[in-house]
C-alpha cells in the first residue's frame, strides 16, 4: 500500500513544477518556428510552436527586429493551411508581432481574401487585424469591405468592424466618418454588442456636433436599446446633453432626467447603477432628484457582492462632499460596512460617515480608522485625510485629535500624493483653526527634518516662514528651517533663500535659546548680506557681527531664555552684565527627600536668571523694574542649627528685596506662615514696603520668604539689618507625617545682615583695559591717594579693597606677587545706573605695613566716578 | 464621463504572482518591467483576500481593479478610476467563465498552461485594444474552442483534441440549457 502512496505523492510533486513551457529558450522556439517553412505542414505543431512564441512574448521576452521579421514571414506561409485553429493562431501572432509597413504588405493580400471569406471567423479576424496593422493608404482599399461588414448579418463580424472603427477614428477619422449610414444602421441591430459597439462608434464620429449628439440621445432614449453595455452608454452621452442643456432651462423639469430615472429600474445591475452615479453626478441635483438614486444606491449597499458594495459607497461618499443629508438615511447600512473585509468598502464607509455624522461619533470613528490606515492603499489613505479635513473644519473642537491623527500618519511610510495631501490638510487646519496652529506648524516640522520629498519640503519651509513669525515662539522653528539650510538639496536651499520671511525669522534666530543656533543665524544672516539680498538690513547685521558684545554671553543666553515673547521686542541692555555668580552649595543633608506634592516651591533658585524669574513671579515686586544684582547667598545661621536660613540681596533701582532661604531640619515640626521681622534702625535711607510670607515649611523642604524696602533711587544706600525669623510651629507624628492642628507662635534669632557699596556694583570685565580706559578719556576721570593703614601684606590689603568696591579684577591683576612692595589692580565693573566704570588702583607698602593707595578712577559719568571715591573713603 | 467603457489590461496569475497570460491594452506601462511592477504590486495587494466565491474589488493607483481566485489562478481585470465597476466585472467574470468552461471545469494553472493557446484565444475574443468585444462566456468560449471544428485536420496529442472535444461538448450543453 505504501508503495502507490509514495508514487501518488511523487506525481503530485511533478504537477505542481510541471509547465509544458519549462526549460523553454527562445533560441530553441525560434528554431522549431522553421516548420512554418515545410511544405507539409503540420497545423497541429505549428500551433504549438505558435503558442511557445506568443508564451515568451507574454512573459516579457522581446525579439530583435531581425527575429520578429523572420518569424513574421514564416507565418505568412501559414496562411496556406486550411486549418481553423492555426489561422486563429496565425491572427493572433500577427497583431502581436506589429509588423512594419512593407512587412504588412506581404500579408495584406491573405487577410483582404480572408475579409471577404465564407467563414465568419475568417472575415471577422481579418477585419481586426488588417485594421489593427494597416495604414491609412491600404484603407481605403478595403474600407468597400469594412462598410459591408459593419452590416454584416453576422453579429461578430459587425463587431469586429465596428470596434476597428472606432480604433481607426483615432488616425483616420476622415475616412471612418463616411461610414456613419452604416453604423447607424448598426444601432438598430439585434445583436447586443453590435448595437453596443455601433453607438459607441456613432458618438464619437458626431461628439463634436451637439446637435448631432441630442438628437441621438432623444431618438435612442425614446426607442429600446437592449444592450445594457449600450445603456450604459447611453446614460454617459444623456449626461452629457443635460450637462450642456442645462445652462438654457430656467424652468421646471430637467430633460432626460425621466429617462435617467427609469434606467433606475433597468433589470442589469451595471445600468442601474450607471444611472444613479449619472443622477448623483447632475449639475445642481435637487434632493428630490437624488432620492430615488440614493435609494437603490442604498439597496447596492447590503448586497452580497463586494463590487456592488464598493460601487455604491463610493458613489455615496462622493455624494455625502455636497449633499451629506442625503446620505444620512443610508448610514445604518454604512456602519455595517465598517466591520466589511474589504478594507477599501470600510474605508469609503468610514469616511461617508464622517462627513454625514455629528460631532459624537467622530473619536469612535477615528479610533477604528487608525486600526486599519496601514491596511489600505493610498488612494484610500488620501479619501480618509480629504474627509478628516473637512471633519475639522466642521468640528474645529476637534482638531487636537484630528491633527495628532495626521501628524501620526505623516511620519508612516507613503507615497508623494498621499504625503501631499496630508500636509496641505494640516495647512489648511493650520489657517483656518487658529488653536491648531502651534501643533500643526511643529508636525510640519519634524516632517521635513526626515522628508523624502523635494518638493513638499520647499512647501513647508515657505509656509513656515509665512506662518512661523507670527506664532508665539517663532525661535523654535528656526533649528527645522536651519537643519534644512546645510541638509538639504539645492532645491530647498533655494525654496528656504527665497522667501524673504526667512530673514525674519533669522532675526529672531539671533535670540535662540540655543547658542549654537544663535550663531549660525548670525553666520547666515551675514551670508545673505554677502549675497546682497538682503541689502537694507545689511548695517544692523555688520553692528551685531563685528560690534563689541560688552555682556557676558552666559548671561545674555539666560536672559533671552527668560524673555517672553511680547509686544516689547527684546532689549539687549537688560541682560544683567554681572559675571555670572557662583552660587553657595546648599547647606543641605545629603540625600533631601523630594518635595512633597502641594509644597513649596522646590529649593532656592540659584542662578541670576531664576532669581530674576522667581522675583517677577512675585506681584509684589513686580513694579520694582529690572534687577541689577543678586548677592551670592549670605547666611545668617549657624550650621547645624534647628532652622538654617541664608538670604540673598537683590537689587534694584529703588529698591532692596532680601530673599530668606529657609530650611527646617526638625523632623518633627512643621513651620507656617514663616516671615522674617526685620529691624531697619539702622538703615535709615531704606522703608519696608512689602513682606511675602512663606506659607508653609516642612522638614527638609526649603522654602523662601521675601521682605522689600524702598530706598532713594539710584542711591548706593546701604545699612544693617536685623533678622528674626517668625512662625507658628505644629507638632509632626513622625509615623504618618500628619501635623496636628493647633500650632504655637515662636521665633528664632538670624544673624545681621547688611547692605554694602558693593551690591550696586556688577563685577563686569573689560577684554582689553587698556583699551577701555583709554576710549573712556579722562573727562570723568577722578584720582585721590589713601591711607589703608597697617596690613598683614599687599595681597590682603588689594583683596579688601576689590571686596569693598565688588568689581571685576581685570587681566589677573588680583594676584599679588609674595614679597611685592608695590602692585598695580585694574578693576571693572557697571554701577547701579548701568554706568560703567574702570578703576586703576596702585598699592604701596612702607616699612611698619602701612598702606598707600592712589586710586584713578574712570566712568561715564562723573558722579559715579566720585560715588567710588565716596566708597573707599567711607570703607 | 462619455467615453466608452474601456479594460487596461486582463492578467491571469499564478499563486506565486507569476504570469499565466497577460494583456495590456493601456501605455500607461511602457514596458515589461512597468508591468511586472505593477502585477507584483497588485498581487501582493490582493493575495491575502478572500476572492474565490465573489469577485472582489480594489482601487489601486488610480486604477479601479476587480480579481477572482480560482486554485492556484488569480483573475484580473483593471479600469480607470472613474470607470463603472459593474461592467468591469462583468468583463472580468466573461474571462473567468470562459476559462472554466475551455478548461473542463478543472481550472488551474498546469491546465491553463497546456491550454495556454486557448486561453490566449479567449482573451482576443474578449477586449479589442481595450473595448469590450464579448462578456458572455459561452460565445468567447465558443469563440475560441471553435478552431477544431476543421476535422480534416491531423492531431498529434490526442489528449488536445479530447480536451477540445470535451470543451465543444460542455459548450453545446450549456447552450442548449
């Protein structure tokens, strides 16, 4: 039994890899292709061979011309065979060799005997391939034939010459013209087909004579056409009349509407479904027009067979763009189709019900669409985005999720018209919904950093360049455009030059919170200078290149980073110019547990900038202007005691804002309404004016509790303060963390604190003091000799005085040699004012340690430069 | 829309995607590697769907295009995109019937290449240069088994002319019926 199992198995093996064409070589079957040539032929292996050819062909084989004419003249020997099959084959293989004029002639004569034959398979086939390789010169030879065949009895021959007609309207119109008393006789045939080809042909030989074509249409409209093929096309050139008609009706009934709407009841499918696509497709439907076409539309709808369902909702959908209440009552038949196999069906069934549903269903909707997006093709794809589109528009509510659904789309895989239509999608939504713009323009963004296409990318960076200057933060666009200014192919480059927007954008470019964007904005900005495009910026460009910048750049990135797009344009004189601080390690236990959800604001801000932010934050200081300095931290406790606070000094034109660190180090206490009493008796130029307490402190959790005073404007005031840190304190279950409800008020001794000369001076270096001091001229200039008294050494002696006056040592004139009896210090710095000032300071040291200084000084203005002296007397 | 309705092309593939016969009406494809693209793109598009017992419909590159699977065979006919999807399917169900009704019934793809010769008569008999010439079956089955009918005519395979013979006969039958 095995035996046979096995050899059943084998021959099924051979079946699946038999081919009667396996190992096939053209080389071979045009060798086998001389038994054309025997005097015997065999017709039966001629047709074999016929068919190996016409094989190879099929499969994409090509013969040189040497080839294809060889075999070409050995088949004409063929023509002697009297054998059905091989003159069919024979047919065949000529029109799929197309012979070359003088080639042809050589059949002419075969195939002119074959048109004239008994046999109407002969005369038929005849017909279609001496047409289909003729020219014009042999056709009027046989056009006698071609006119009599068109009223052949035969209904396949009249095809054939009906159906060569028309294929010769295209080179020969002139001649196939003559024949339109024999095609439309043809109309008139009994034979389906013929009557189908013969309509066909009769209205393209009169397309161009409208009245030619209505007469058509009202004779045939009124008479039986049986052919639903011919129907069919009797619908299109009916269409066509009412389109062209339409314009000369003012009144009442539409004509050939009558006509349309009957076809709705035509027993084949392909007709009824001709006339309502023609009746959806009317110029200015009515909806009582498009009821009984949506109808049987709708009918088309729940039929079992996939192309009748795909026909129908795709008709609907194109209705559902102008007319989508007519649709509405099909949409319990559309929501079954969502869940149809065929994704394009559930495709057109989705996106119909997008345009006739509400504002509800459309995430439901959404939700399924993205489940089967990468299943579709991109026609499909481009139906969908088209429908979201107009989604959006209807429902501008919804466009954060309709934008993330076509920016998640955007970054899959597809082709140009797919892509294409996604972003100009977006970029409608982008100008029409207002609150779409920042999203969308930032999905267009990354789009281009990774696009394939040229030409979308040109189309975007433009409309960025439109779109991006008008947005809140038009910087972050700026590293998409620039990336895409060095990437890029020549033809973005250009698409990003020629826009003059750009500069604007390049402009803004030029305060980036990223520096190295800053500078290569600058690069390129003098490069579009260089190339005279942009000529009339050119002055401000070479003023930002090559004009000295006098602030420290870090300070300048943190305060742009701080700048919040405004009216006000940003202005570079408020970048604080002091050097940056470094600011003192918290005095914090290791390992602080983080803070707590509600709680304060976490640890103290440690740099100028986030001084600056947290101070304008405050609604209390918020009038004060523009900070000049904050003090590095100044503690007023003790280590390790049970409250650590350091207070930082910030000042201002007209007034002094302390900021008090606190910490709590007592696990078991919880500290409210924390303030800080301070005693200004011995400031006497200074009030306080506003106290902002910290409302709450927990263990290890710091927090910051600020006092104001108001002092003389512009005045280095200066003065001591006394600090008392007050608060209500609550007991803490250290188990559950949970403080109990009642507290007691207590306080807590901080140690003084003062305003010096110094806060009103910015440590602010000069690259080149001599330079400075020089430019400065000594129009303000004051010089004075002190007395410092004895001192440890030089060094200490310089230290104190650069600490008094809290300027910046320039070109390292701080370090004092040991042993030096006499040292030069050159200091810089901006005083309260934004006032400028350079100090030269020579040092003396005498026998018993005492102390000479002569001090120069050089400011803008004098008074400043005599505040300095003012300062070192008083010191 | 007043043209006459018009087919791009008729592919017969095989289960790998692999021609069996193909026909192009349409330059759209200017050369074989354009067309092999495209059938290899349309295959693999439409492989994993359900099209045995209804034909099945895809819009495809602007191309409206209706399939049938039978066996290892898979049938297509493609239009315009604008093209009315009914007649396409009914040209495509012409070519599909008249397969069956050539092939005896036993319709896969080693009978259709030994009948390779009828199969490419059937698809003249149903487009010319793209304008339906025939859709029903029995006439372009007819059409193209009528080439026997010269009897005098002589037969090296006897297996051809059995087969033949038994296409005539299922073609009477269905005629008479």
């Amino acid at each position: 039994m095995a035996q046979p199992f096995l050899k059943k198995d084998d021959d099924h093996d051979d079946e699946a890899d038999y081919s009667p064409f396996l190992g096939i070589e053209k080389g071979a079957v045009l060798q086998e292709a001389r038994v054309f040539n025997d005097p015997q032929l065999d017709p039966r292996r001629c047709s074999q061979v016929i068919t190996k050819l016409l094989y190879l062909l099929n499969q994409g084989e090509t013969f040189t011309k040497v080839e294809a004419t060889e075999v070409f003249f050995a088949v004409t020997k063929l023509f002697q065979s009297r054998d059905l099959g091989l003159r069919r084959m024979v047919y065949v293989i000529i029109k799929e060799l197309s012979p070359s004029a003088d080639e042809v002639i050589i059949v002419t004569s075969s195939l002119m005997k074959d048109m004239t034959s008994k046999t109407d398979m002969y005369r038929a086939n005849a017909i279609r391939v001496l047409c289909r390789i003729t020219d014009g010169t042999l056709l009027t030879q046989i056009e006698r034939y071609l006119k009599q065949a068109i009223v052949d009895k035969n209904p396949v021959v009249a095809s054939a010459a009906l159906v060569s007609g028309i294929h010769l309207l295209q080179t020969n119109p002139e001649i196939v013209k003559r024949w339109s008393n024999e095609v439309q006789e043809a109309v008139q045939s009994r034979a389906a087909l013929v009557q189908f080809h013969a309509l066909a042909l009769l209205h393209q030989i009169r397309q161009n004579d409208r009245l030619a074509v209505n007469k058509l249409v009202s004779s045939l409209t009124r008479g039986s056409v049986r052919s639903p093929l011919a129907q069919c096309l009797l619908i299109r050139y009916t269409s066509q009349v009412i389109r062209e008609s339409a314009s000369n009706t003012q009144t009442g009934d539409r004509p050939f509407y009558d006509f349309l709407e009957g076809c709705l009841r035509h027993k084949a499918e392909m007709v009824i479904f001709e006339a309502a696509r023609a009746i959806t497709e009317l110029n200015g439907v009515t909806s009582r027009e498009l009821t009984p076409a949506i109808t049987v539309l709708q009918l088309f709808l729940s039929s079992t067979k996939p192309v009748l369902r795909f026909a129908a909702v795709r008709t609907l959908n194109k209705v559902a763009m102008t007319h989508p209440i007519a649709v509405t009552n099909c949409n319990i038949d559309m929501e079954s189709l969502i869940s149809d196999q065929n994704r394009s069906i559930a495709t057109l069934a989705i996106t119909t019900l997008l345009k006739t549903g509400n504002e509800s269903s459309v995430d439901r909707l959404m939700k399924q669409i993205t489940t089967f997006m990468s299943d579709i093709a991109d026609e499909f794809k481009i139906v969908v985005i088209e429908a979201i589109r107009s989604l959006c528009l209807k429902f501008p509510l919804k466009h954060r999720s309709l934008m993330n659904f076509l920016s998640n789309i955007l970054r899959e895989e597809g082709g140009f018209e797919y892509k294409k239509a996604i972003v100009d999608s977006i970029v409608i939504l982008i100008r029409d919904i207002p609150e779409a713009k920042e999203s969308g323009l930032l999905h267009l963004c990354e789009f281009i950093e990774d696009c394939e296409f040229t030409y979308l990318s040109t189309q975007i960076l433009h409309f960025l360049g439109i779109e991006g200057p008008k947005t809140s933060d038009p910087s972050k666009y700026i590293r998409y455009i620039y990336n895409r200014v060095h990437l890029e192919n020549a033809t973005v480059r250009a698409g990003i030059l020629l826009q003059p927007h750009i500069f604007v954008l390049l402009r803004r470019c030029l305060f980036d919170t990223d520096d190295e964007v800053r500078d290569r904005a600058t690069l390129y900005l003098n490069t579009l200078v260089a190339d005279g495009a942009v000529v009339e910026t050119g002055e401000d460009v070479k003023e930002f290149l090559f004009g000295s910048l006098d602030i420290p750049l870090v300070n300048l990135e943190r305060s742009l980073k701080n700048y919040e797009p405004s009216e006000e344009s940003f202005d570079i004189n408020s970048v604080p110019k002091e050097v940056k601080i470094q600011p003192l390690a918290e005095k914090k236990a290791p390992g602080k547990k983080p803070t707590g959800l509600g709680g304060p604001p976490p640890g103290p801000p440690s740099t100028i900038d986030a001084y600056e932010k947290l101070l304008s934050s405050i609604p209390e200081f918020s009038n004060f202007g523009k900070l000049f300095k904050s003090s590095a931290p100044v503690e007023l406790t003790e280590a390790e005691t049970e409250y650590a606070v350091n207070v930082v000094k910030h000042i201002f034109d007209g007034h002094v804002v302390f900021q008090y660190n606190c910490t709590n180090t007592i696990p078991e206490q919880l500290l409210e309404n924390v303030t800080v009493i301070v005693d200004a008796s011995e400031a006497e130029e200074f009030a306080e004016v506003a106290s902002k307490p910290l409302r709450s402190l927990p263990y290890d959790s710091p927090g910051q509790t600020f006092v104001a005073f108001e002092k003389p404007e512009g005045v280095p005031a200066v003065g001591k303060f006394s600090n008392m840190l007050r608060f209500i304190v609550k007991e803490v279950d250290p188990s559950t963390g949970e403080a109990e409800d009642d507290g007691v008020e207590d306080e807590y001794q901080l140690e003084e604190l003062e305003v010096v000369a110094a806060d009103y001076m910015l440590k602010v270096g000069v690259s080149n003091f001599r330079n400075a001091w020089e430019s400065m001229g000594p129009d303000c200039e004051r010089v004075d000799e002190y007395g410092l008294g004895p001192r440890e050494n030089l060094a200490e002696a310089v230290n104190a005085v650069i600490n008094l006056l809290g300027m910046q040592p320039c070109e390292g004139t701080e370090v004092v040699p040991s042993n030096s009896r006499s040292h030069t210090c050159l200091l810089s710095g901006v005083y309260i004012g934004n006032v400028k000032v350079l100090v030269r300071l020579q040092f003396g040291i005498d026998g018993p340690k005492d102390v000479a200084m002569k001090l120069a000084v050089r400011s803008e203005d004098e008074a400043v430069s005599d505040v300095i002296h003012e300062i070192v007397a008083s010191g | 829309m007043e043209s006459c309705p018009s087919i791009k092309n008729i592919l017969l593939l095989d289960s790998e995607g692999n021609r069996v016969a193909v026909k192009y009406y349409s330059d759209e494809w200017p050369n074989n590697s354009a067309k092999e693209a495209f059938e290899k793109s349309l295959f693999t598009k439409t492989q994993k769907t359900n099209a045995r017992t209804e034909a099945e419909i895809a819009m495809f590159e602007s191309h409206i295009i209706v399939y049938k699977f039978v066996q290892d065979l898979h049938f297509f006919v493609t239009g315009a995109e604008n093209e009315n999807e009914l007649i396409l399917v009914t040209a495509l169900q012409g070519f599909f019937d008249a397969v069956g009704l050539l092939l005896r019934g036993t319709v896969d793809k080693k009978e259709a290449l030994e009948n390779l010769d009828l199969i490419l008569l059937c698809l003249d008999e149903i487009v010319d240069g793209g304008i339906i010439l025939e859709t029903d079956a029995n006439v372009i089955a007819g059409k193209a088994a009528s080439h026997s009918i010269d009897a005098a005519a002589p037969l090296s395979e006897q297996t051809i002319s059995q087969a033949l013979a038994t296409a005539r006969e299922h073609l009477a039958r269905s005629l008479l019926k």
